[in-house]
C-alpha cells in the first residue's frame, strides 16, 4: 500500500471515530489495524483492502444498551463507503 494513501486513511479515521468509548475509540482501530496488517502478511492479503476495512470496521458504535446497536457494522459499513468515496486510490 502507498504510504501517503496509508497516512491518509489513518488520519480520515482519526477523525471520524468518537473517542466516547475506548473500547471502540482510535486506539482500538489501530489495534485492529495491526492485527489485521499481520495477518495479511501471512496471508498474501492485499492491503489496499485490509487497511482501510480495519480502520472503519466500527466507525459508527453505539451503547450495548443502545437500541440502534444491532444496526452499527451495516451503519459502519454504510459510512465507511461514503468517506472511503472521496479517497483517491
């Protein structure tokens, strides 16, 4: 992956995800982010699709108590496309 396309992602996620909930705040993207780029490694993934999939998988979150929260990954998914649009690469 090109490594201004990367630093582009990470910030666009950065400054999309809430910092409300540290279980699902920044950090945890890259953490993901992480896991996720190893994996790939082993497994001949292209980044191209790890890396923003990683970063955006819950963009949106709400509550466990929340009663929209059984709609947050298609909402994720929904969001994720529309910023990802506006991405060139």
């Amino acid at each position: 992956m090109d490594i201004a396309l990367r630093r582009r992602l990470l910030d666009l996620a950065r400054a999309q995800i809430s910092n409300d909930d540290p279980s699902h705040d920044f950090e945890h993207a890259r953490r993901v982010l992480k896991n996720a780029e190893q994996i790939a490694a082993a497994e001949g993934a292209a980044l191209d699709v790890i890396v923003p999939a990683a970063l955006f998988h819950d963009v949106v979150n709400y509550p466990k108590d929340d009663p929209r929260a059984a709609r947050a990954s298609d909402e994720s998914a929904d969001l994720a496309a529309i910023l990802l649009s506006d991405v060139p690469g």
